[in-house]
C-alpha cells in the first residue's frame, strides 16, 4: 500500500511517533540512571553491612582463629575480604590482593578511611568497602568484583532496549490505527466537501459522538441541507420568474400584435385590451422591482432616504390601488387606520412597496372573507398590522417564509403567482428602518402580518 506522505494521518502518525520515542528515550534514560544508582546503593550498603559485622566480630576477639573463620565467611561467595592490622599488612584474605588493591590499603593506610573508598564501578575493578576494627587493631576491607556489576547493566540494557522496540513497534501500530481512526471523520467531511463542490449538497456523513469532530462534520451536513434547500429554491424561483415573466409578455405580446395591426376597431374594445397590456406591464415592473431590491440588499447596496411622514396617506393610497384586486375576488378591504398626528422616519417609496407586497398577498391567498389593515400606536412604537382570513401558513413553515425564494407551496403559488421574493424584500426594508416583522397564522384560518417601527425621532 502506497503511503501519502501528505496526508493528515501519516502526519499525525509521525507527530505522535516522535513524541512517543522521545518520551519513552527520557523514560529510559531516567530508569537506567534510577536503576543503576539503586543496585549500587544496595551493593554498597551490603558490603558496609557485611564488613562491619566482620569488624565487630573481630574487636571482640582479635585472634588468628577468629580472622581465619571470617575469612572462610567470604569463601564462595561474590564479595572478597582482605583484614589487615593497624600498618596495613595482610593478615589473610580470600583473595589474592593485586596491586590495585594494594594501593587501596595504603590510602586507608594514609588517610584512615572509613566506609566506601571506591565506587567507580566502570573503570575499576572492585567496588571497595573499608571497616576498622574496634581499638585500632586493623582494617576489614570488602571487594566486590566490578565486571558482574557491567554484566548486570549491560544485560539491563539490552533488556531495555528490546523492550523499547518491542514498545516502539507495539506503539507505531496503534498510533498508526490512532491516527487514522481520527483522520478517517475528515477524510469522509473532505470527500462529502468535494461532492459538495460538485453540485451534490445533501451529504450524510455517519459520525458519532459529541466532540469538535462530531459537531463539525454535523455542521457540514446541516449546511449541505441548507445549500439543497437554497438550490431548489433557486431553481423552482427562476422557473417561478419564467412563468411570471412568459405570461404577461404574452399577453403584452398578443394583444400589442392585435392592436397594431389594427384588427379591433371598437374603441371600447380597444380600451380594454390596453388596459390589459398596462396591468400586464405593471405586474412586470414590480416582479424587476423585487429582483432588483433583492439584488442591491445582497451586495450591499441598499439605501434609505428617510424624511417624516405618517403612515396612514401611503396606506390609503395601496388599498386604493389594490381594492380592484380584492373586489374581483369579492373580498372587503377594511382599513382602521389611527396613526393622523404620529409621523415617523421613513423611506416612503420603499415602505409603501412593503404594504403593497403585504396587501396583494393577503388578497392573493384569500378566497373569502375580508382583510383589514390597522394602525396604531403602542408606547413608542408604531405598529401596523394586515389581517386576512385567507388559507393561512403551516407552523413548521413560518420560521423560513422570510428567506430568499421560498414559498410554502410551489404549486399553490404558481396558481397565484409569486417569486418567493416578497417577503424577503419586506422584512429586509423593516429591519432597515430599525423595525421588526412578526407573523401569526393559523392553516386554513387566515394570517396577520405586524410591522414594528418606533416613532422616535
């Protein structure tokens, strides 16, 4: 299998590899020092141990019976004893004293040691204990040879390095199975990514748990959801846009055909078509109007030129414009209309695009009954609010009515017509003057559209 010497695990892989050495080399270095002191701690202890019975033993009877079974005490063993008397000449030992050791009892000899007087165990050949024995009558001198004491340490560290391999090989598979058992939830977030890129939003992508990880890879699949929602939305819009845009170019078309070939004579009839082709036009103009809104709040662009005004003389003049609309359908039109001497800070082209946009969707899903459209003061808010008793809006949509292209049902609005762009636009201009929108509607029992504006100013 080819390794990628780029990829995030092998990456991770090597970190933690080198770290892992790197510790367990100063965990080593620590347990040999740790160790190696320890055992010449104990070997120095029991040669000081050793030879100070001796020494009691032979203060207590200083005699050459005596020295010759302390002598026959370290035949057989490890440790070697020399006993000297006070000058330092031999009086037996268990070994054959060297020159090195000779040079050992001169500087006992010299400086009347006590103790340990050599514990360089690496470059000699014993590690030596001195003990004088009581009333000055000689010296007890341990040895114990220096060569099983490297053996014991070298042993040690070959143990300690076949362990530490067998810890590193041991290691470098897990962290190997580690690293890609952590990499692996990126690799597939990367792999959903790329589909994404693709055009291929909805992913799922089977992670459990509820760390960083987790939330991360549910935080692309939430937006993959949201990027398909947003795709379809985009797509039955344009094809809202084009059924929008075909049927009254048609009828513009037509009917423009007809009049300037100069068929109709009648000039009622005449009359009529223009109007048709005016109503046709209109409903074109304001269908570009909300694609160009929508264009400039994307870009930024949006602007307010604000003066005081009152309210009510905008709404008048839609319900003016709209109350055709409501008659043909048999609708009333109600207004309740109290805000005369409260005017407040506005761009009144765009609020009165935002009544009409309310109205003429009130009026368009609403087969019977009335609308009413009311105004009044609240503390320091001025609220309006359009009541219809139309087919209402399902609970699990009115959170996303406001969002760019959405309409609670495709069919339904290709029936009445609509881009999805309508509220969008409106709650963009409301929030722009510092307003809130609110909805409350109940399915199949009509709907109520409140605006908030505060009249402070």
């Amino acid at each position: 299998m080819k390794i990628n010497i780029k990829s995030i695990s092998f990456k991770l892989g090597l970190l933690l590899s080198g770290v892992f050495i790197v510790l367990l080399l100063l965990l080593g270095i620590v347990l040999y020092g740790v160790f190696t002191n320890l055992f010449v701690d104990y070997i120095k202890q029991d040669l000081l141990v050793r030879g100070t019975n001796h020494a009691k033993i032979l203060g207590e009877k200083f005699d050459q019976p005596t020295i010759n079974h302390v002598v026959a005490m370290e035949k057989n063993v490890v440790t070697k004893v020399v006993i000297t008397n006070s000058q330092q000449s031999i009086l037996a030992s268990s070994i054959n004293p060297n020159q090195d050791k000779k040079e050992h009892l001169r500087l006992g000899e010299s400086e009347k040691l006590s103790g340990i007087i050599e514990d360089d165990w690496r470059n000699h050949e014993y590690i030596i204990s001195a003990s004088p024995i009581e009333n000055g009558k000689g010296f007890v001198y341990m040895y114990y040879p220096a060569n099983i004491l490297r053996d014991i340490v070298f042993v040690m560290n070959i143990l300690i390095l076949l362990t530490s391999i067998g810890i590193i090989l041991l290691a470098l598979g897990l962290i190997g199975i580690l690293s890609r058992r952590l990499t692996k939830p990126l690799v597939t977030m990367k792999e959903a990514t790329n589909r994404m890129s693709l055009g291929k939003y909805k992913q799922i992508i089977p992670i459990s748990g509820n760390d960083e990880i987790a939330q991360l890879g549910n935080s692309i699949q939430m937006l993959g959801e949201r990027l398909q929602e947003y795709e379809d939305n985009r797509n039955d819009f344009l094809a809202s846009v084009s059924h929008e845009l075909r049927t009254p170019l048609t009828y513009i078309k037509g009917y423009s055909d007809i009049l300037t070939k100069g068929i109709i004579k009648d000039s009622m009839e005449q009359e009529e078509y223009l109007k048709i082709i005016s109503k046709e036009t209109k409903r074109i103009s304001f269908l570009i109007n909300d694609l160009f809104e929508m264009s400039k709040l994307q870009v930024g662009t949006f602007n307010l030129n604000r003066e005081n005004a009152f309210i009510n003389p905008i709404i008048e003049k839609v319900i003016t414009s709209l109350k055709p609309a409501a008659t043909n359908k048999g609708l009333k039109l109600n207004e309740n209309l109290q805000l005369e001497e409260y005017p407040v800070s506005i761009d009144i082209l765009r609020m009165e695009q935002v009544f009409y946009n309310l109205i003429e969707n009130a009026i368009k899903y609403t087969n019977k009954g009335e609308i009413t459209v009311r105004t009044y003061r609240k503390k320091e808010f001025i609220i309006i609010e359009i009541e219809d008793s139309g087919i209402g809006i399902p609970t699990e949509d009115l959170p996303k009515i406001w969002d760019r292209f959405y309409r609670v049902d495709p069919s339904r609005t290709r029936k009445t017509g609509g881009t999805g762009l309508g509220l969008y636009v409106v709650k963009s201009i409301i929030e722009s003057h510092d307003g809130q929108m609110r909805v409350n509607s109940v399915e199949n029992e009509g709907s109520t559209f409140t605006i908030f504006l505060s009249n402070k100013h």
